[in-house]
C-alpha cells in the first residue's frame, strides 16, 4: 500500500513563510508542560494504544491509598495515563504520583500527575505522562484525595513506550 503524503504536502504550503508553530502546532501560546492542556494533548497522541496496563482500575475514590505493585522486567520507558471520570464535592482535590522500584522496598517518585480538583465537567479528562523505570521495573500509582467530602472516580494505566 502507497503511504500518502497530500496531508503533509498541504500543511507545509500552508505553511510556508510562517512562523515555526509551537510544539502541539498552530500559533499563539503553547501549553507549558506542567499544564494540564498539555497532557490532554499528549494523551491524543497515545488514545490508540492497544497495551495500557491497569495499575488502578477505575472506581469511585474518597481517602488517600497506595496500589498494587505492577511487574513490568522490560520496560525502561512507560507512558502513565490518569483518567478522571467525575468528581463530587467542591472543594476535593486528587494528586496522583506513579512510583518506581528495584527491589519492592524502596519507592521513588518517577512522576506526578497535575492536581485535580472537585466540581469539574462531567466529560472524562485523560491525562499522559512519560515514566522511565529502573532495572526491577516495579511500578505502582499513589493517590492522595484532600479537601472536605470530595470524591473521585478516576483510573491509572501504563503502557511500554517505544
């Protein structure tokens, strides 16, 4: 099968003589990589793959815990995807953090999700961030759900990066 290139031919005519576009494309401002725009477009780029493993299935969640351990032994590079299905209660917040280690132990922070917060749309917010592995390839997430009556019901995966 041919590859077609038209899309490609355009955009670079229609771009010609332009200002070089920011790293998601387009002029203006470009999402900072703290921002949570950027890892909503981040997360466009991985819908599709096929392989996300569940480190938290998703359910409804109102206290702070830690889960399970994820054995992943060849993988050095990870993509972590939080999504956020709803939440309750205006003032709740949710920080998610995905956790690596060698030996079961001894846990480092290999990523931090940006801090959700009670009464957003009612739509699914996925967000992806990259997570690179030590030579055990233990991998788990950590939630922490503050604030008063807030309630989330959200997921985390992980899927191999190329």
């Amino acid at each position: 099968m041919a590859k077609n290139n038209s899309g490609r031919k355009l955009l670079a005519r229609l771009t010609k003589g332009a200002k070089k576009p920011g790293p998601f494309g387009g002029k203006g401002p470009q999402p900072k990589r703290g921002d949570a725009a950027y890892w909503r477009r981040v997360a466009r780029q991985y819908q599709g793959a096929a392989d996300w493993l569940t480190l938290l299935g998703v359910g409804q969640r109102s206290a702070s815990a830690t889960g399970p351990n994820l054995a992943m032994p060849n993988a050095t590079r990870l993509r972590a995807k939080l999504v956020v299905m709803s939440s309750s209660g205006p003032t709740g917040t949710l920080s998610v953090r995905v956790e690596t280690s060698n030996d079961g132990t001894t846990w480092a922070t290999a990523g931090t999700f940006p801090l959700q917060t009670g009464g957003q749309a009612s739509t699914p917010d996925e967000l992806i961030m990259p997570v690179s592995l030590g030579a055990g390839g233990l991998v788990r997430a950590v939630y922490t759900v503050g604030g008063t009556g807030g309630a989330f019901t959200f997921g985390v995966g992980v899927v191999k990066d190329a």
